[in-house]
C-alpha cells in the first residue's frame, strides 16, 4: 500500500547540530503510508502523553484519521525508569478514518530502555518494528544502568527491529536549561517531520496546548518543536506520508469520558450523583467543570450507595439523574437500582467498566460487567442495559438512556469501559437539538381518580405523580405496592406488579431494530460483540473479508432487552462465536470441556435467548482487544470441523 | 422551561389545611401505645400550623416500624431502602428548593445501616428535618438489638443481653463539622414534641431531632421510671427557645437555661447520665447549607445549554477548513 | 382412599356441656384419610400459631408425616378482625411422608370470620371445605360486626363449604375468667378429637409447651384441651383418622432456619456475622441463643457490607465463617463476595431467599434470587451456588458448603427460601460425625519457597497461607496479583488469576454426579426444579404418572458449576419445563413472544448451558408453589402441540 | 482441637528481630515525601522495638495510597476493599486474640465510604490499632475532594473549590460510645509519630491514631506552615504520655499538661482553631473490648459440638418407641 509522494509543504529545514549517534543517510522522499501506529512512552511526568496527545491532534488537523490510547501506569508516582512506570500515548494515524487502537506498533519514541521494554514484553512492538531510543544512558555514570541500557540495545537489535539510538537531551539541552523538560517537544517534532505533519499546524498546537502559559516559555517549546523536526531531517532516514483528507464536516476530538461528560449536559439531565471510582471519575472531573455552567451539580456522595440514593431521590423530584461508577460501584448499588426498578424511578447509571472483579485492575480494560448489570441485584428488576460501541456513541447514548428512562419509567445502565474511557478519536461535531432535553417537570394537578401505578395493561407504563404536582400525594414504596402505590401482599397484587413491570421491558423491546449486520447476510462464521470491541471487531471482519473468508459480524448495542431478529441472523451462519474482553473458559483446557465451560458474558445471553451454539473468544489482558488476535481467533474457528 | 413550573406560579388563594388533610387512607398499623403515634400526630399538627401545602411537603424514609410514617401522611412519601432515607431526601431537595423536606428513620435505620449516611447530612446540613425515632431496638425485625440499645437488654440477637454500652446518638451529631441544630424530644410529652420539632422544622439547615420513642411490643416499661417521675427530665429553656405551657412548666420543673450556641454544654447535656435533656442542645442558624451553596446560579435553559455545549465542542473541534477559526478555538 | 376404622385408643370420653350452637348428630366410626390439610387462624396473638404447631408436633410423634406452614401477618401488630392480621398455620398430615405444604385446606379453624376470608379469598380453601368458625360474632355488640359475621357465614354456605359455628369462646368461659386465653388450646382439642389423636400425647404436648409455666397454668390448658375433644365428640359429626406409623429411627422435626443453625454447629464454623432481615434473621436468632454453647459467635455487624466483611476476616485468618442474610442482604454483600472470589478466602453466604426485588415481600416465598447469585458482582467472579431442597437438607447442606468452601478456598452461596425457613417436618436424627468439621488451623511453618497462590493447572488450586504461619507473610490484594500475592498488572498474570480461579470450578464440578431424575428415564415431559420447591414438584409428578403422563422431574442442587449429563438428561424427554417460583413472562400476553420473553431463572441457566428449548412455569404469589397448580401447567405444556 | 494450634505452642528461643525483618520484598511506591513512608518507618520500628513476631501480626487496609502499607510490611497483610477495612480486621481478631492487628485507612476510606464501619468499630473497641492517614485528600484516585479536605481546596471534583467545611475526625471518634483511645500525630516529627503509635499500641482496646500525612502530589505545601513554625503544634504531655526527646521539648515548645481521661477538653482540643494538637487526646483502658466480651468461654471441641447438638436434637426427637424417653425430651 505504500506509494511514492511528494514532500509535505510546511516542512521546515532550520537545522542544528547533527545527533551525536551516528548520523545517517539524509533521507529520499516520504514513503506514503496507509496507516501507521506511533507510541511515545516514557517515566510518568516526563511528558510523553503530552506529546502523543499533541500528535494526534496534529495529524488529526490535517484530515488523518487517529485513533489515540493513554498508556497509564497503575500508579501515581511509579519510580523512574522502571517497566510498571510506563506512561505515555499509542497513535494510530492512517489515511481512513480509525475504530480502534489497532495492533502492534509500528514505532515507538521511548525516554528509556526500561519503558520500551514494557511495551516490547508483551509484545506491542510489530516484529522488525522501528524504535527511537533516548541515548544518553549509555554513558550513564550509574554503570548499572548503563550496563542495562547497552544490553537492552543490543537484544533488541538482535531480535531484528530497526534502533535509532538519538540523543534527544543533549540536543535539548541547546536550548533549555533542565534538559529533561521539552524533551517530549523535540520527539514531537520528529515525530511531525518523520511523519511529514504540517509544520505550521505543529506550531499552532504547541501554541494552543501552553495558552495558558508565559510567551517565552511557548516559544521555546516551539524552538524544540522545529530542533527535534530539524534533527530528524538531518539524521533519520525515515520518512513517511500518511494521505489526509479533511473532512468536509467540522470534527471533535475527545476521549469517551468526556463525550459522556457533554452527553450528560445534552441531555438536559440535572444531578449527577457519583463517588470517585477509576476509571469512570475523569467523567465526573469534566462533569464537575461545565456542569454549573448549566446551573447543574454533580454531586460527590459519601459512597457509591448514596450516590445511587441521592440520584434516585433527584430522580423521584422529577430531575432525572445519573449516576456514574466502575465495576464495585455497580456491585454496591444494586440495592438501589433494584428500589428504582420496583418504584418505577428514572435512573441512568453509567458503568466505565475495568478489570475485575473485586479492585482488579482498575486502569485496565475489561468488559466483565455485562451479566451483573443485567442480573446483578435480587428479585425480579428488569431494566435496560445497552452499551457504547465507540466515542461518539458515548455521547449519544446518555441522551437516550435519559429519554428511555424518563419514557418508561425504568433504569437504564450505561456500560462504557477503560479503553473508551481515555481512547480518542475525531467524530462529526453533534448539533444540538432541543428534542434532546426533557420536557419541564410536570407539576400539573393530577386527574381526579388517577392513579400513581395506573399500569396500562398493554404496555405495562403509569404516568407517574412527581412532588408539587396537587392532588398525586402518595407514598412510594419498595415493597409490593397496589395501583395506589399502597403496601400490599395480596398474590394477585404483587403478580400484578411484576408483570407490569416486565411488561415495560417488552414494550420496549418492541421498538428496537434488528442491528445490521456489517460484512454479509450469511456465511461460515459470524462474530457477534458489544460495546467498545465494535472497531477491532469490524476491522477484523474487514481483514478477513478481504482474504476470502465469509466472515460478518453484529455489533449489539441494547444487551437487555435484544431486539427482535438476532436468533435469525445468528442461523444464517454455520457458526458463531462471541468476542468479548471477558472471561470464558478455553476450550483447550484438559479439565474444561462443554459440561463445565464458562461462556463469555454475551454468549451465555445469546445461548439462552437464541439457543444456537455461540461459541466464544476472549482475553482478560487488560487491554482492548487487537484486531490481528480477533482475526487469528476467527481463523482458528473457521478452521474447527 | 426544563426549571420547575409551579416555582413560579403565585398561589393566588391562601388555603387554610386542617388535620385530616394531613391524614392518607391508610390506618396506622402500629401497636397500641407506640410512640410512633404520638409523633405522627405532632407532625399533621406542625403541618396544619405552618399551613404546609400537602403535594410540596415530601417524607422520606428509610425502613422499620417508624419509617412506615409516611404512609399515614397525606403528602408525597418515600419509603425507600434500608438506612437510605438520608441521600435520598438530600438527592429530592438538591433541585428542589421548594419541597418541604422531612426524614423519618429509626435507630437501626439512622446510626446502624445508615451511619455513614447520618454522618455526612449532618456535615451537608441540608434544608430538612430529620427526625430519629429512637426506640432502642429493631422493631419491624421483631426484637433485635439496635446501636443504641441499652447494655444488658435480652433481645433475638442478644440473648445474654447485649453487651456495649449504647451509642449515643446526641453526642456523635455534635461531634460532626457543620452540625447546626441538634435537639432531644419524647414522645410522652406531646406538647413539648410538637414544640421541639416546630423549631426544627423552621430551622434553616439541617435540624436532627432525637426522639425518645417507646415501644411496648419490645420494651415495655422501658420508660416507665421517666414517664412518671418528671425529676429524671431536663427541659433546655432558652430566650427563643421552647414555648412551655403552665401545665409543663408546673410538672417538669427540672430545667435548664442553656445556650443553644454553646456547643461545650451541649456536648455534656448530650451524655447526661440519668437525666433526659429535652428541648434544643445545639442551634447555629448561620452555617451554610450544601443546597444553598450548591444551587445553580442560573437555570439550566435549553439556551443555555446549546451555549456551553459549542463553548465546549469549540475546544476541540477541527473545522473543514484551515483557518477558518481563529487558531485557539480550532 | 378412605377406608373404615376403628376409634383410636386414647380417645377421651370426658364431657362437658354440648355447644350453644345447634349440636348435630353423634359422630359414627371415623373416616380413614390419606391425608388432610388443615389451616388454623387468627387474630395474631389469640395463639392460632401455637395451636397449630401443636397438633402437627402431636401428629408427627403419633408417625404421621407432617409438614406446618406458618401463616404470618406483614405487620408486628395488625389490627384484629381484619385480613391481613391473620396469623396461624397450615399443618398438612399425611399416612406417609410429605414434602410440602400440598394444595387446599381440607379444614380451617377460625377466630372471626375477617382471618377466615383471608385464606377464602386467595382460594386456599378446598371447594366445600370443612370450615369451624367461632360464633360469638353473631351476638356481637358491635352491629357491624354482627352483620358481617353474618354475611360472610351466608355467602360461605351458599358457596357450599360446610360451615360449622362453633360458640369456642363461650365453652372456654367455663374454665378460664379470660375466654381469648386458652380459646387455642380448645380448639387444639377439638382438632384432636376429629382427627382421632392419642389424647396423652395431647397432654404430654400441653405439658411440654408450657413447661415453664405454673402447674395451675398447665392444669386448666390441659381442661381446655379435654374440653375442646369433647366438645368435638359431642357437637360435631367429624371423625377422621390418618393412620400413623412412627418410623423405626429418631426423627427431629424443625423449621429449615433451626435446621440451619444446626447446621452451621455441625459444620464446625466458629463466626457467623449478620444483619437482621426477614426472613433470614430467625436463623440467626437461634444460632444467637446455641452458639455461645459451644463457644461460638454470632455477630450482629453495623449493616449487611460489614457482616460481610467480618466473615471473611475470620475466614482468612482461618475460622471459615458463614454470613446469612436474604435478597436486600445478597445485593449489599456483592463487592465483598468478590473480594472473597478474588484472593480466594473461603466463605458461606446463606440466602434466604424472599420476595423480592428491592424490599419486596420481606415475609413470603419466591425464589428470585438464582442468577444474581451466579451473576451478581462485576468481572469474572467464579462461586459454587447451591440451593436446598428440604428442611433437612438445610442441616446438611451447611456443613456440605463449609467443606467447599475450605478445600476449594471458594465463597459457597447456599440458597434456602422463605417457605423452607418457617416450615416444619420430621427428619432423621442426624447422628454428629467429627469429620463434619474443619481441621485445626494450620499454624505450622510454610515450606521454604512455597508461594500464597501456588497454582495447581491441573485444578486452579492452592494452599492458603494462614496468619500465625512462620515463613507464610504476605499481602493479600483485592487487586490483580501474581502467585506470590503481589499486585501486579501485567497480562498474563491478570489472565493466570482468572484462569485459575474459573478452573477451581471447572475441577469442582467434576466432583459432581448427574442427580438422578424422579419418574422414568424419559418421557413426554421433564421438570426441572431446584430449592424448596421440590416436594412439591415431586408429588405433581406422582399424580401424572398416576394420571397416565409421561411426566418426569429433575431436581438440581448445584446450580453453578452444574453436573455434567444433565443436558442428556433434558434431551430424552420431547419437552421440558422449568418449575420455579419466581417470574417469567406468560406466553399469553400479546406482548409477549419468543424474542423477548423473560424466563425464569433456572430456565436461563439451562437453556444457555444445554441449549435445550426449556420452557417455563412458576408463580410470584408469595406462597408455595402448590402440587395441583404444577399439575395443571404440565397438563397444559402437554397439550401444546 | 479446632482452636489455633499455636495458642499453645511456647516460644522457645527468643529471637530479636531488626528493622529488616519487617521489611517486605516490595519497593514502596509512594511519591517522594509522601508522608506514607515516614508512617511506615515508625510501624516498622514499633514491630522491632515490640519484637512482635511477622507472622503474628496482621496489617489490614482499604484501598487508597496509604492503604497500600501493608504491601511493604514483611507480615500478613490484607489489602481489601474500599472503606472495609475495620470489619475486616474485626473478623480477624474475633477468634484470633494471638494476632497484633493494625488497621491503616485513608480520610476517604475511613471516613467517607467507611464512615459507618468507623463509627461502629469505636464502640466495639476490640483489642487494635486504627492509624488514618489523613492527608485530607484522595490520593489514589488522583485528587478529588475528601471529608476532610479544607474549605476551598480545588480538586477535580471540586474545580471551584470545596464548599463544606472539613470533617473533623477526633471530634467525631470522641462522640461514640465506648471510645477508648484517640491521639494525633503528624508525619514530620517522626518521633512523636513513632511514640503515639507505639502507645497505641500498648493500649488495651481499640487505639485511633489520626496522622496528618502530607501528600506532595496533590496537597503541596498544605502544611508547611505548620512544619516550619513549631508554635503552631500543641504537644499534650501527661504523666505516663509521651516521652519527649530533649529536642523536640526544646523545638516545641507549645506544651499543655493534657489529662486524658477528661473528655470536656479533649473535645475541646479536638477542635483547636489554628493549632495542630499532637499527643493522646483521650485514653480510657478501662472500656470493656468487644473480642473480650464475646470471647468463647470453651473452645469448641467436637466433644462440645456433639453434647450441644445432641441437646438441641434431644428437644425435638420424635423417637420410635413412645414413652422410650422422659416426655419433657421428647
Ligand atoms: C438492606 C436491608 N437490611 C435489613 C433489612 C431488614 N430490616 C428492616 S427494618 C430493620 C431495622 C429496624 O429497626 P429501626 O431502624 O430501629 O426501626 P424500628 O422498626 O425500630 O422503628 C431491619 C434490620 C432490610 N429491610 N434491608
Ligand atoms: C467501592 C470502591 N469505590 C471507589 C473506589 C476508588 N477509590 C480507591 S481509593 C479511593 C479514595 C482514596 O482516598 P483516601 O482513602 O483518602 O486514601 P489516599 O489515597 O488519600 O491515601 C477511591 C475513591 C474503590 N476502589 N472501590
Ligand atoms: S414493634 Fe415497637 S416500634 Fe414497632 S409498632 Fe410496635 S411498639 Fe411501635
Ligand atoms: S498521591 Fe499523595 S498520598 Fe498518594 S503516594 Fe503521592 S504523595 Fe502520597
Ligand atoms: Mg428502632
Ligand atoms: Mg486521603
């Protein structure tokens, strides 16, 4: 795929002193690329995510499409120069637009031995794949680090990829006086001139990325910008276009979070009841600075208890609310999703699922949280469980989850996860629409004779009282309840209640569409997800398409209740087989086999709901999945008898 | 528009309420001589005299015997979850300045299940009204001991008595930043209840009102000693405090002039040995409410809204063209 | 069924005075019964409860087979004379061995004729039913009431039950200044007239009952008790005998809460932590009140989390605990089932299961809490769940859960029900074994090099370190860890943890047999069941096999992991049908269709597990599932075409 | 036979232990100047200078920065659950009185979502040592407001900074019944640290140490103030209180003759305005502990399991020959 081009405009040709390591062959013209995945990594604080972040944005600007991931390490201050202390970005910037994190890199800046090895060990570094390595450890006056260094260096030649070894502090150190700050605005501008990035759009985000800052301190760290541009030019033989085309329609570019943060204020929603929990709380963070721009509070409650508490009694006073956890958050509010199920309360709560259970890994990515969230609390308590498929998909679907729960009376749960979280990726810019918010809350006499539970028997929906409104006084109740909203343990009563409450969940469920399937109608194999896997899914299907096999895939977004349609799309195939970051048994396991295999968390729904043999594959590695491992384990499928 | 309507309709006629507007359909099922009763009673009293409109008066609870309460009122009515009442109520007034705002919770409700919530609306200090009935035990349950049961008391769970000193539900308040008005009631002096819970409801924050609440089912007699001899209670009496009729006056002559804004006293008052203290421990009208605080400065319009939706969606948007917005907002 | 027989031996021939209200004609031999059903109610507080577990105690000691259900008002006090007040119970007597509380009353006893309605109305009285009312109403002061007393006793004999008006309370004035004192007593003797019981063991029950009290106390019950069998003799032309044959072996007869506190004695637990909750608590309250006997705790924590969380302390510091609790209770403790999960401390949850969902029903019978059992913490959270299926299976399943819990260091959810909890039956006397117990804490050294989670692959096992072992310290983590305890978040690792706690189940499971299936080996129809319902499905499989069906049942103990076969099992049979009392939506609703309909929850399990297209039945009434109402859903499964 | 085996079991040879004994294999990794690690210090120091046995010592926590102590201890440790760690430690210490159990818990952890298991775990006041290490923040989760945190501090939960004044731990702890032990220290003058903790330790029941812990990465400089000017610290000297270093009298000089069992002035000390009170606030050896009073008073050996159930069994039997037993058993 890679094709001749010429020269990028903007590059800019001041140049500065050649690297100390050896330079090489002044480079040919930029080779052009369809796609390629960049990391920058180095010891947390050193400002690697800034660079990737900039990066991206720069290669967005030019009309690339990217998809960005934070690398983050577990804790706050990692010691330096350690594998656990890795912080940093992956890029991955090509000439269409982007769906996931792809897979392995292609090219990785790295501010030591010790954080590139954290990504060369699990194996996140193609195979021949080209690093840039901080040189100055190699004479490091600790001989155990240089030691360390210079036989990292050679290992990782010796595997086959292709080393720079490039002395960014010391060419820092021309123009700063700590060497070790601006050093991630020399890598960018590599970066931006292996690239074949814009200068001038370069410059334009470094000024926008220190606005806040001092002017001489921004124009130093455009001086290093244009250093590092001008050192790669000189010394690298590396040079690459990545075709852009910008698109016709103003984009953002956000991380999940924050497009749920902006889906909560789109959707006219008021409180947002939450307590601090990774990987959900930078939702909160955003929340907490634009929300009182709109008059609006989030609330941090003493726990998640009462956090779901005090959305539910938001909720109840007519302000709609939501509230938003990880993983043991969920656990810890079932209780009171079960009461807004029962009273018939309007919630939504958001789940930005990590890796569990229990405080598992709280920075990672899992999507472990999908049978909870369907069956998690006691009793009968059917709600709505849909989930986020991709960035944009964060925004909109808190709009509907407010619309569905105000609409039905009826929790609705969110699940997002780590990898959306803090994953970014352009979208069209939405357009605000009215119809988004709720209506005023009602506070209009109630009819003489209604009833607060009038359930309407065929559909299972009451129009509920809300405070203020004359003549609706009763009392809500978690325990079994009449139309009247009174205490009752009549049978008849109470299977009244469940039903209608049921009922709802039907009715709903009749307005969903079957969801496409994306590749063909039928085929040998179909691969069925959920949630934020929906781009490396659908790329792998693109991939293995695109080798001849008949292979397709369905996304669903709505996991409780599912639309109609799926069990047939399912028999069109002759076989399926689940993806989910989740656990399921290998089969491969000697002690495993179909007696005892735990399936995935979508498997088993669709295996009950459908009863065809979905079979399923996953990992728990706590990163998203890569579409090279889906394609292997589709492959791997198809070739079963 | 999304701003609640009625906020701003004028009421144009002053209805006067009577005590059966204050009463719902449904009989209250406690047991004869429960305390609870006389609590009901003093809250549709105190609802008649300060002319609460039903349908903007909201009750909220959690569950036990007391927390049945709101059924028995004519009014909007919450009985939620175990130990919940508190963040619910917080969650209804939170946007709702215009609701009357009253929690009913037991002992086991409030400082078992619910301490940590008991801990954090005394330091919100909230515009409510809560009210603990504090029969020392888990009636609903039927016998259980509860945080505040005496030592010694021979219950389901504690059947060689329990055996740690009861905790005291007064003492922690005051020891909780942001507390603004703790007082002790019984419910064998109606009139002084009444009073105590009237000042606690026109209190502005959070006024957490203890109440010594009988339960014959499970303790009976318990209070026998102190119904009967008026010596073993403290009436607090202060400038603006209690109004005290003659007839309580003549019959609990034991009384204190306390300063309500003397938290040393208070905190001593609270653990009187064997003495009662009734009336109000603690009042500090003048600290700040987390709802008054927390209250938006504007209303959330749809303009508004769309405003800083594009503030926002301008950080970080990539027009079509180059240029085409000055190069901060591009 | 009824055959003729002779009058029982010990019949008394005392009399006293005949009723006011008309006496009939002297009854002639008695009538020989299979079995009968008998309800007796009240006003609570009249003693109808004490009456009733009186004569089952009484019958039960004679060799009848018995099984008492408690008849419990919602409230603490409610008010007398009204419907929901009634409080009593249900004692089904039977010539051989019962297994449930069976259908409709053949013969209620009643105190006013409000408690009376209560069991009418939800049609719990068998058509033409024998009802003794207490008449006294008639006259009463209050002409309301004399006017619904009189009404109700129109309508009951125009419904054409055979009404007895028994002047109880006039009698009992002969004997005592109080009538409502010792009106049960006369009844309990009335009861053991008609039903031909030994007339000392009456005595001898009265005496037993009120052992603490005054001889005088326990003479004039005794008076009542003759005065109410001839009073019966005289007035009333009732006469049936059950014929009873006493077991060769011991028998208990209890509730399946006392069965529990038993249980958790025997299983050699040292701690059990609780919260209050219906209907759970009652277990804990005897536990309370035997458990300090053998040195033993039980601790009533500040809420359900904290409970939760002390068991686990104690477990992992070697003294497994179990905590018992009922649905609101399962929710709370979720995150904390998880932990256990997760650093593997071994720990019993006892459910006992009640209305649900959120406050529910807190005293009646569902069993709705299955799958969020399996299901309900976030991320992979592999426990063995069980259920029980009698009151002697409580016993034993504790001390089955405990050893679980501690080979496999797995939390172990036992599930019992609010039907199993106050329901008494007569069961083998366990004889104690020491092997029920636990071995001692081992406090001896670890063995140089050995880590805290030394994998087996073959079995996802490893041994715990114990506080107190020299050589064992180390950190235990909620979080990811690696096979020293470390927390560590690298993929592997994270995929090693999770591997290995699935396959404890997986190797768990292989310990598993096929239950056996009651009926024959196939047939036209298979039910499935699990919990306390399995009496009662039980016998509605006998009386289709009777009827002719090819019906058969299959009743699982172990829900998660599941024996292997039982999918061959579901497939011998054309159809099969999941018999649970919690919800699943009817077919019949036009809303409802293959697409979206809810199933209950075994059906879930089973469907998704087995792929078999597993129908269900059930009930959310608060009561038992009844063997006639199982009867009629598995005439109509056969009846689909 | 099912009690711990080495209950019984003497200790033959006496071992001393060092510093390094205590000392786990893992680096800690709190930010540099986190006042975690001068915690650490002082409990690794107390274990030698007490010569407690690693493997008889148990350190319990949450989940938070500070809550990772327990990692670098070379000892048990139990790493759980947010805001569970006191019920944690008091399920281990029931039946295991042979353990030395230490409980280290954050401002959030203990009094946010553990607020009630604090509350609860005063009054019990079982036989450990609770060390809050209050940096007034939460750290791990990267800087949002907790209780504790002062008015006004901008966080990424509070961006316009906090609004509610702080909770303030001591005065809450000195309100619950049955509290038998409250101190202070600061993380900066690690021998006052180092001796608080250590009578903490030797105090029968439950010890609750609040440390003002400094938190470089989101709390910079909060204290330096404090840490510079000595007059700002009250040190709280008694008869068998602190044993002051010569240096720190001179240093601070700052110095109130403190009787812990007067409880008026510990409350008042509690809530010293500008003054950081360091020392034991309160101490009452005397409050009975929770373990002691529901300790087994017989082991349970299958001897007593058998008896008992038999004589629960007994109760109930229905045996087959009528009369074979005295009626009362049968
Ligand atoms: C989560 C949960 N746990 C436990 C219960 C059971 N429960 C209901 S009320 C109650 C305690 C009642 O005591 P208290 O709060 O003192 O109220 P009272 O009945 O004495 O008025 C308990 C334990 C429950 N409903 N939900
Ligand atoms: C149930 C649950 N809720 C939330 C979290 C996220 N969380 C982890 S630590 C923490 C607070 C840490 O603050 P603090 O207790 O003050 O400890 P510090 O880090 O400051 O030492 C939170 C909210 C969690 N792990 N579990
Ligand atoms: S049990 Fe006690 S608290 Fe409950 S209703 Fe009866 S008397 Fe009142
Ligand atoms: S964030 Fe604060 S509390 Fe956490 S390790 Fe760093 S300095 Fe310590
Ligand atoms: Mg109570
Ligand atoms: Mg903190």
């Amino acid at each position: 795929m890679n094709r001749q081009a010429s020269e990028s405009d903007g590059q800019t040709r001041r140049r500065r002193g050649a690297g100390k390591a050896g330079a090489r062959a002044a480079p040919g013209p930029a080779l052009v690329l369809d796609e390629h995945i960049v990391e920058i990594v180095s010891d947390s604080g050193e400002g690697a995510q800034r660079c990737g972040q900039s990066f991206g944005a720069i290669a967005a600007r030019m009309g690339n499409g990217i998809w960005t991931v934070e690398i983050i390490p577990a804790e706050i201050r990692p010691p330096p120069r350690t594998i656990a202390g890795a912080s940093g970005n992956r890029v991955r910037l090509a000439s269409h637009r982007v769906n996931n994190g792809g897979g392995e890199a292609d090219l990785v800046v790295a501010f030591n031995e010790q954080v590139l090895l954290s990504r060369l060990r699990p194996g996140e570094i193609k195979p021949g794949g080209i690093i840039l390595l901080e040189s100055m450890w190699r004479d490091d006056r600790d001989e155990t680090i240089a030691a360390d260094y210079a036989r990292v260096c050679d290992e990782i030649r010796a595997a086959g990829y292709r080393l720079y070894e490039i002395p960014m502090e010391a060419e820092c150190i021309k123009f700063v006086p700590d060497p070790r700050l601006g050093k991630n605005m020399f890598a960018l501008g590599m970066l931006c001139g292996i690239y074949s990035l814009d200068a001038g759009m370069a410059r334009a985000q470094v000024r926008f990325v220190f606005a806040r800052k001092d002017p001489k301190i921004i124009e130093l760290n455009i001086e290093l910008l244009d250093a590092g541009r001008a050192w790669a030019a000189e010394n690298l033989d590396l040079r690459f276009t990545i075709p852009a085309s910008r698109s016709s329609e103003p984009q953002v570019v956000m991380n999940g979070n924050a497009a749920l943060a902006l889906g909560v204020v789109a959707s006219g929603m008021e409180v947002c009841a939450m307590y601090p929990i990774t990987p959900a709380t930078s939702a909160s963070h955003y929340l907490s600075d634009i929300f009182e721009k709109v008059g609006c509070v989030v609330h941090q409650a003493e726990d998640e208890i009462a956090a779901c508490a005090f959305a539910i009694g938001a909720s109840y006073a007519g302000k709609c609310a939501v509230t938003i956890t990880s993983g043991p958050g969920l656990s810890l509010k079932q209780e009171g999703i079960g009461l807004a199920v029962m009273a018939e309360i309007p919630l939504v709560v958001v789940d930005v699922q990590r890796g569990g259970p229990s405080t598992g890994q709280p920075t990672k990515e899992e999507q472990g949280d999908l049978l909870a969230a369907c069956f998690g609390g006691h009793g009968d308590a059917p709600k709505v469980v849909m989930a986020v498929s991709s960035i944009e998909d964060c925004f909109y679907s808190i709009i509907t989850a407010r619309k569905i729960a105000e609409s039905f009376n009826m929790v609705v749960v969110v699940l997002s996860d780590a990898n959306l979280a803090t994953a970014q990726q352009p979208f069209a810019r939405p357009r605000f629409n009215e119809d988004w918010l709720a209506p005023p809350v009602n506070q209009s006499a109630v009819p003489e004779g209604a009833r607060p539970y009038d359930w309407d028997p065929r559909t299972g929906l009451a129009t509920r009282f809300i405070p203020g409104q004359p003549g609706g006084m009763h009392c809500l109740t978690g325990l079994a309840h009449d139309r009247l909203g009174h205490v009752a343990y009549d049978p008849e009563i109470n299977e009244e209640g469940i039903r209608n409450r049921s009922r709802k969940l039907a009715a709903f469920q009749k307005t969903l569409k079957t969801p496409p399937v994306f590749g063909g109608d039928d085929g040998d194999l179909l691969l069925v997800g959920w949630g934020g896997t929906c781009g490396a899914i659908e790329e792998a299907v693109e991939t293995l398409r695109a080798q001849g096999h008949r292979v397709s895939s369905l996304h669903l977004k709505f996991l409780q209740p599912m639309a109609s349609g799926i069990g047939d799309v399912l028999r069109r195939f002759d076989r399926v087989m689940a993806i989910e970051n989740n656990w399921s048994d290998p089969l491969d396991d000697d002690l495993i086999g179909e007696e005892n295999r735990r399936y995935s968390n979508l498997a088993w729904l669709l295996r009950a709901r459908c009863l065809v043999d979905v079979d399923c594959w996953g990992e728990v590695r706590g990163q998203p999945l890569k579409p090279g491992a889906i394609v292997t384990a589709a492959l791997g499928k198809l070739e079963q008898t | 528009m999304t701003a609640t309507m009625t906020q701003c309709l004028l009421r144009l006629v002053e209805e006067d309420y009577t005590l059966a507007d204050y009463q719902s359909d449904i009989a209250p099922r406690w047991c004869a001589g429960c305390g609870d009763s006389a609590i009901l009673t003093a809250i549709q009293r105190l609802c008649r005299e300060e002319n609460l409109p039903p349908e903007k008066t909201v009750f909220v609870s959690g569950i036990g015997c007391s927390s049945r309460l709101p059924h028995y009122m004519n009014a909007y009515g919450f009985h939620g979850m175990h130990g919940r009442a508190l963040p619910v109520a917080e969650g209804i007034k939170m946007r709702r300045p215009d609701l009357h705002v009253f929690v009913t919770t037991g002992d086991g409700d409030c400082c078992s299940i619910g301490a940590a919530h008991w801990i954090h609306a005394i330091r919100y200090n909230m515009n409510m009204t809560v009210l603990l009935h504090d029969n020392q035990v888990y009636g609903l349950t039927k016998n259980q001991a509860s945080p505040t049961s005496p030592r010694g008391l021979q219950t389901n769970t504690t059947p060689r008595g329990a055996c740690l000193e009861p905790l005291n539900p007064l003492s922690v308040t005051l020891g909780v930043a942001n507390v603004s008005f703790v007082a002790q009631a019984v419910d064998w002096i109606p009139g002084l209840l009444y009073d105590i819970i009237a000042q606690a409801h026109r209190h502005r924050g959070l006024a957490f009102v203890r109440i010594l609440q009988r339960c014959p089912e499970f303790m009976d007699h318990f209070y026998d000693d102190a119904v009967r001899d008026p010596t073993k209670t403290r009436i607090l009496v202060h400038g603006d405090g209690l109004r005290l009729s003659p007839e309580v006056s003549r019959i609990y002559r034991n009384q204190e002039a306390h300063d309500p804004l003397d938290m040393a006293r208070a905190r001593a008052l609270a653990s009187l040995g064997d003495e009662i203290p009734v009336g109000v421990l603690y009042r500090d009208p003048s600290v700040p409410c987390y709802d008054d605080l927390r209250a938006g400065e504007r209303p959330n319009t749809p303009d508004l809204i769309r405003t800083v939706l594009d503030e926002e969606f301008d950080k970080v948007t990539i027009w079509p063209q180059i240029g085409a917005t000055p190069l901060g907002a591009e």
